[in-house]
C-alpha cells in the first residue's frame, strides 16, 4: 500500500539517519516504526481494559501495584 505523509523538516534527518542505522530504507524503517507503535497501542489498551476488569476487593495489593507498575514501565 502507498501512503503519502508530510512529517515536519526537523524530524526528516532524524528518520533517515535512524534508517541507515538500522540497515533499512526509509520505507521499511517507517512501517517497522508504525508496527511498533499500534502493537504497543494494542497492549496498553488490553493493560487497561485488564485493569478496569480487576479493580475489585478479591486483587491483592501486591498484585494491583506489579501491574501499575508494569503499565509504567511500558511508557519508557
């Protein structure tokens, strides 16, 4: 699929150079970048949704801290 996007000027060095680091042309570079992005979408969404569904007495402290925590540590 062809797609057209405009990016702003400043970050179109830093995505050829992030290119040519990795080995990839821009093309192949963008779409890994992109998978990446909606996959990690996809798992902060069902983190959340899991979240919402255990926010009940029967969850142990320890147990709602290690996934808040792992929800943080997601971020970075």
């Amino acid at each position: 699929m062809r797609v057209t996007v405009h990016i702003p000027d400043d970050l179109g060095p830093k995505l050829k150079l992030a290119a040519n680091n990795e080995g990839l042309s821009i093309s192949a570079f963008t779409a890994k970048a992109l998978e990446s992005y909606l996959a990690l979408r996809r798992k902060k969404a069902a983190g959340s949704r899991l979240l919402g569904l255990i926010r009940s007495d029967s969850v142990t402290t320890d147990a709602w801290e290690e996934l808040e925590r792992g929800r943080i540590d997601d971020r970075t």
